[in-house]
C-alpha cells in the first residue's frame, strides 16, 4: 500500500503524508504524541475519511478486506455471538460455530456467547471487538491503541497470536499504540508522526533507539520500549 500526495485539512489541523510505503504483510507501527495525525491517517486508511488530494494505492487489497478496531469500539446492541458473526453476515460468509467458540473459550469469553455485548466490561469489549476483527481473515488490520484497555495476560496472548498468525498466513498490521513495548515486540518497521507529518520510517531499532530526529528523541524519553504493558 503506498500513501503519495494525501492531504487532509481540518480547521485547526493539517494531515500531509508526501510518500509513505505500508510494505504488504507486514506489521507496521505509527508512533506519535497526541493529535499529530495517527488517528486520522488510519480512518483515511480505513475509508472513513476521504483525501482532499493526493492518492492511497491499495494494490489490488478492496475496502471490505480492511478492519480497523479502535480504543472505544463499537458494541452492537446485540449478543455477544451476534456482535462477532456481523463482519461475516455483511460479507455473506457462513459462520463456523465452533471455530467461534474456540475463540471466546481463548479469549475468555465462551460464558457471554449470550450475553448482551453492552453489558460487558471495557476490557472484554476490547477483547471481542479484537476477536470480530479477525473472524473473516482480513488482509490489512489496523488496531488504535486497542491494548489500552485490557489485562497483561489477554495482551499477552493477542500479541503472541499476532505473531504466530505472522508465521502461518501473514496479513498487513497498522499498529497505533502509545505502549513503546508492543511496538518494539510486533513491529517490523515503525513510522513516526509530528504535526501531520511523517518525518521517520525505519526499524524499531533505529527509529526508537537510534533516531537522530529530536522530535522523536523528546517523545521517547516519556517511554521504555522494555516495559511490561
């Protein structure tokens, strides 16, 4: 996916991305302080915003093979099974229970199959909209700081199903996430954002240990990309 040209304006903000290369199935990771664009750049990923100018190449990957999770999903007013089998219903694709209840079991979650979703805590609704993510095999995902509000252990295990997933049947990940620690374990390259701008691409290593940039070097020192998350 290459992003070439694409402006955003807003009334107080401006997004400019003049080249930047999403290399196909790979994780890639947008660090940044607040408001400096990760958010925007990824709903216009995602299509939920449209460019003022420039062009987003998809290279051949349709809109419906895109998922995005975000840090307050979206809970349908609905059951639990209802809310994950939605992304297969709106594709026509049948949905197989019982790899669905392999999942809930997974992820804890298998004794609210029937629950009502909204009844749910914050951390097991991150934990479901991960799951509705997943369930019809999207080939780019883009997670906005969804980690933030669930326990080390799920986290644990979602990032180690990432990255088994990686092994078997790689997909495109766009990660967003403040917690330098699950940037630094996922990622395979790491995009820097400021002011609307992305002003570094490169490794975990050079980017979050070695950048020479001091905007980077200032948000770093906030961070410890060896924490325990």
């Amino acid at each position: 996916m290459k992003i070439i040209n694409v402006k955003k304006e807003f009334k107080d903000f401006s997004l400019e991305i003049t080249n930047l290369e999403l290399e196909k199935n790979k994780i890639h990771g947008i660090i940044g302080g607040n408001g400096c664009g990760k958010s925007t750049l990824a709903k216009l990923i995602m299509g939920i915003l449209i460019p003022d100018e420039g062009v987003i190449d998809y290279k051949g990957i349709r809109p419906e093979e895109i998922t995005m999770t975000f840090q307050r999903p979206y809970i349908i007013s609905d059951t639990v099974y209802k809310n994950i089998t939605y992304p297969l219903k709106i594709r026509n694709i049948k949905p197989e229970e019982e790899e669905i209840d392999k999942l809930l079991k997974k992820y804890g979650l298998f004794e609210k199959k029937d629950s009502y979703a909204l009844s749910l805590s914050s951390g097991q609704r991150q934990k479901l909209s991960f799951i509705r993510a997943m369930i019809f095999k999207p080939k780019v995902i883009i997670i906005d700081e969804t980690f933030s509000n669930i326990d080390t252990e799920t986290v644990a295990l979602i990032e180690s199903q990432i990255l088994e997933g990686q092994k078997e049947d790689p997909r495109t990940y766009i990660i967003i996430s403040h917690q330098m620690g699950h940037i630094f374990r996922l990622c395979d390259k790491v995009h820097a954002m400021d002011k609307g701008r992305v002003i570094e691409s490169g490794s975990c290593k050079d980017v979050l240990l070695e950048s020479d940039k001091e905007e980077i070097r200032m948000y770093m020192r906030n961070y410890s990309v060896v924490q325990e998350d």
